[in-house]
C-alpha cells in the first residue's frame, strides 16, 4: 500500500506531505485547486511521460515521493525483494531529463514505472476511452474467465515465423531463379579472385618495392659510395684505432672505434645484398597492381575488408545449398507449418469455447453490478465473433449494452453517455478479480449525479474493502463514503499562489460537504444535508 505522498514544486503545489491510509479517500477541493496534480504525481511514480512546465514557476525541479508497504518492492539491485517498506522518487527539472530513485538509489524510469504500476492503477478518462476498444473488451472477458492465452499466442508466433521462413525461401519461382543467379554470380566472382584476408599488406609493400625499383638501388649504390665502397673508410677507421690504442686519455675513443668497424661492415654488406635483390619488373608490378584493383573491388561490393568479403562467400554458399535444395526444404517447412497451424487452431478452439462460455456470466455479473449503481434496466450480451483466418478463436469480443427499457442493443461508444461508462468501468473493475494495492480515480463520476452518485460511491467503498482506493470527485454523495476525505485548497496573497492538501477530521468533513452541496459551507442547513448524507452513507456501508 502507499503510505505517504510528498510533492513538492509541482504546479501550484509549493509542498504537500499527503498521508493515505488504508481503504476509500476521497480528494476534494474546488476546481482548480490542483486536484489533479496529485494524480499527475502518482502518475509519476509510475513512469508517465513528465512535463517540465508542470514545474513550480521559480522552482528548479518539481519532487514526487512515495512510502509504499507491503512486501512488494524491489531490492536495490532490481532484484525482488520482501521489504516491509521501499520508496520511489522522481525528480523532473525544469529543463533537461528526469530522474528516477528508488530506495535513495538512481534507477531507470522504466524499472520505476515496473515497481508503481505493480501497486498503483489510475483510472481516469484515458482509461474509460481505452474501454471502448475490442481488445481492451476482450482482455476483461479473459481475465473474468481467467483464461489463459499464453499457448495460443506462442502457436500464433510459430506459425507466423514459418509463414515468413516459408516466403525467405522463395515462395516466387522466378524470384527464387533470379537469387540463384546472383548468387552463383557473387560467388562465383569472389572465387576467381579467392582473396586471402591480409594480402593486401603484402601487395602494397612489394607494389612500393616494384614501382621504385630503380631509385631504390640508386640510392643503395649512393650509400655505398658515401661509406666507401672500396673498403677505404673501413681502413682509416682501422688505422684510427690503431694511432690511439696504448693511449690512456683516448682510451675510450678507441674502444668505440674497434666497435663500429664491424657494425659499418655488416650494413655495408646488407646494402649490396639488398640492392642486388632488388631488380626492375614492370609485369609482376602490372600483376600485382591488378590483383590490388581487383581485391578493391570486391571489397566495394561485399564488405569493408578482404575477411567481409571472404564471410559473405560463405553465407552466400549456404543460401545457395538452402534455395537449390528447395523442394525438400520447403517439405520440411511446410509440414512444421502444418502442425503450427493445427496447433494454433486447436488452441484458439479451446480459448474460443472458454470466451463463449464466459460471455453470459460476465454480461449478468454486470448487469448486477449496474443495477447497483443506478442503472436499473440495463442489458448486456457480450459478443464472441471469429476473425478471418482465425475460426473458432473468438478473437473479436464487443459489449453491447442497452440503459433504458426497450433500447437497443448497441456498442459502448455509440450508446453509454460518459456518467454510462464512468459506470461500466468500475462495474468491470469489481467484477474483475486482482489488481494492484492502490486504485487511483479521476473523476470517474463525471456526468452522474443523484442516485447514481451515491451507487457509484458505494460500489467505490466496496471495492476499497481490502485495499486502497483514491477518488477525485466533485459530488457529495461520492465522498460521503469514504473513509478519510482530503481537502486540496488554493490559497493567493495577490502575488502568489500556493496549494495545500489537508486531512479533514469529522466536523471539517461537514463543512466541505456543505460546501460541496451548496457552495455555502456556513450554512446550517447545508451542514445538517451535510451529516445526513454522511450517515446515510455509513448505514449503507454498514449493511454490506
């Protein structure tokens, strides 16, 4: 459960610390109070989009805390956790990206949302609309029966990845002759090349080598020269050494002079046998200069280096072996596609006769339910229908519904006013077994009033039994069952304006009321509606 709500710099909220205990609280206050920043807040908790002009003007960043119990959290490495207790924040600056925590440490806003969407659901207007799609129709018929379509999907899956394995095949023919002949083609140039990963290292040094033969071996006589080709300088230095050997101030020169005669000797010797190696060859230089444009252009067509080029033979060999082997491939494929499909048809079968099945106790259960919120004469069937391609599955699930006597039966969208489907919704969320710890409604009474209010508020309560349940409402009837009642109240000194969230004890809760009936909550006589109403509504909590 959440225990407590803090908020501070978000819209007109400055900083409110908001208690929430256990069963139906009702939010109050008058419009444009901030109500609904207290939604956008718990919205936060559980990953909704964050908007940075929500924040507080002057402020830097608008802070969502939340103190939830219960055992539900996660450990701080994103593990599951038995906790008693965990927290959740979400920083949104003015400027730049939120940030998400949870338990004081920096997390994703996607782990965040994880974590609040397991303990909060909020149900407003968005969510109602969501109620009139098909799909959002037939997940509750599902969940009510609780059927389990886990194997259909997963033999739907299987039967659409070898539909396409059965097209990547080549379904065409003759788009399946053109790839063969490509392919021959692209293996086929690659192999008269047979490139060899590297080469072309080599094929560049001994091109350099080739294209400056000559100069190469000028310069090498060039040195040879200088050095003394005739073994002259090799002489003095010899004579050198000599001239100073026995003479103990160059004793050091003459050591290192006995050491550079045979390192000059040796170089000497590499310079000859290296020029002499090297020898002009303009038709190995034209080879290697073609083989290196060829290598270019393979590389061009068929990856950024020789080992690509290499690797996309390979895999073009394989796709050739797997079309030219087609037909026993494509027996293959097509008796697992067979089998995928039987499956998958059987499975829609049993998840279509569990549908229909379900269908009629759903659609009384309702109806039950809508006469207990002021919609007497409602009738309901829930339509179970097949999609193309999908017999007996059931697939296309669509409520009709009828409010008045001698109406037709029609869709939720062309026929249920909004109060109508305000009404439906939590009809099918008390019908519905589970759900998370923290229930959040935003006006969900909009458009009812009266009786109807009144039910809506008792069926609020009674679905708080058990568990924690947030109404943002403007009616009197809906708040006078609740358990605890918070006031959101605007206050402005002419410059700013600031809201404050307030828990209303008893006597507080008749004057709001009052107010809310009213809109004069010094009246007496308001006051006295206002008590009424309050113990009308525990005699009526109290009888369930």
């Amino acid at each position: 459960m959440l225990v407590e709500l803090a908020v501070r710099d978000l819209g007109v909220i400055a900083e409110a610390r908001i208690p929430l205990p256990p069963g139906l609280t009702a939010l109050t206050g008058e419009t444009g109070a901030g109500k609904t920043m207290v939604v956008e807040a718990l919205g936060l908790l559980c990953g909704a989009r964050p908007d940075p002009s929500r924040v507080r003007p002057g402020a830097d960043a608008a802070v969502v805390e939340g103190l939830f119990a219960g055992g539900d959290g996660s450990d701080g490495d994103g593990s599951e956790g038995d906790r008693s207790e965990w927290v959740l924040r979400r920083v949104v600056p003015s400027s730049g990206r939120s940030r998400a925590y949870v338990d004081g440490g920096l997390s994703t806003a996607a782990d965040m949302a994880e974590l609040g969407g397991r303990s909060i659901e909020i149900h407003g207007q968005h969510a109602q609309q969501a109620l009139l799609a098909p799909r959002h129709q037939r997940d509750a018929l599902d969940r009510f029966a609780g059927i389990d379509t886990t194997a259909l999907r997963d033999a739907r899956a299987a039967v659409a990845n070898l539909e396409q394995r059965l097209a990547d095949l080549g379904g065409d023919e003759r788009a399946r002759a053109h790839e063969i002949d490509l392919l021959r083609h692209q293996i086929d140039e690659i192999a008269s090349v047979d490139p060899t990963p590297g080469e072309e290292d080599d094929l560049a040094a001994e091109e350099d080598l080739l294209a400056d033969a000559v100069a190469h071996r000028e310069a090498a006589a060039a040195a040879l020269e200088a050095l003394g080709g005739d073994g002259a300088v090799l002489d003095g230095l010899a004579v050198a050494a000599e001239s100073l050997r026995g003479r103990a101030p160059f004793a050091a020169e003459a050591v290192r002079l006995d050491a550079i005669g045979p390192e000059l000797r040796d170089v000497l010797a590499e310079l000859r046998s290296r020029a002499e190696s090297i020898e002009p060859d303009d038709a190995r230089l034209d080879e290697v200069r073609g083989r290196r444009h060829r290598l270019v252009e393979l590389r061009r067509k068929y990856g950024d280096d020789l080992d690509e080029v290499v690797e996309h033979a390979a895999t073009a060999r394989r796709r050739l072996d797997e079309l030219t082997s087609l037909d026993s491939t494509r027996e293959s494929v097509e008796r697992e596609l067979a089998e995928a499909r039987s499956l998958a048809e059987a499975e829609g079968r049993r998840v279509g006769e569990a549908r229909r099945a379900a269908a009629p106790a759903l659609a009384e259960r309702l109806v039950e339910l809508l006469a207990d919120l002021a919609l007497p004469a409602s009738r309901i069937e829930i339509g179970v229908t097949d999609r193309d391609g999908r017999p007996g599955a059931g697939d296309d699930v669509e409520l009709l519904i009828a409010t008045n006597p001698g109406a037709p039966l029609g869709g939720l969208a062309r026929v249920a006013s909004g109060g109508e489907l305000s009404r439906v919704m939590l009809a099918l969320r008390l019908v519905l077994s589970g759900g998370p710890d923290v229930m959040v409604f935003d006006e969900i009474d909009a458009g009812v009033g009266g009786e109807a209010a009144a039910a809506v508020g008792a069926a609020l309560a009674r679905l708080a039994e058990g568990r924690q349940v947030v109404v943002v409402t403007h009616l009197p009837q809906v708040a006078a069952f609740a358990d605890h009642q918070l006031l959101v109240a605007k206050h402005t000194d002419g410059t700013t304006t600031l809201t404050t969230v307030e828990t209303l004890d008893d006597d507080d809760r008749v004057i709001e009321l009052s107010r809310m009936m009213t809109g004069r909550p010094d009246s007496a006589t308001a006051r006295d509606h206002a008590e009424e109403l309050l113990a009308s509504s525990a005699e009526v909590r109290g009888r369930r």
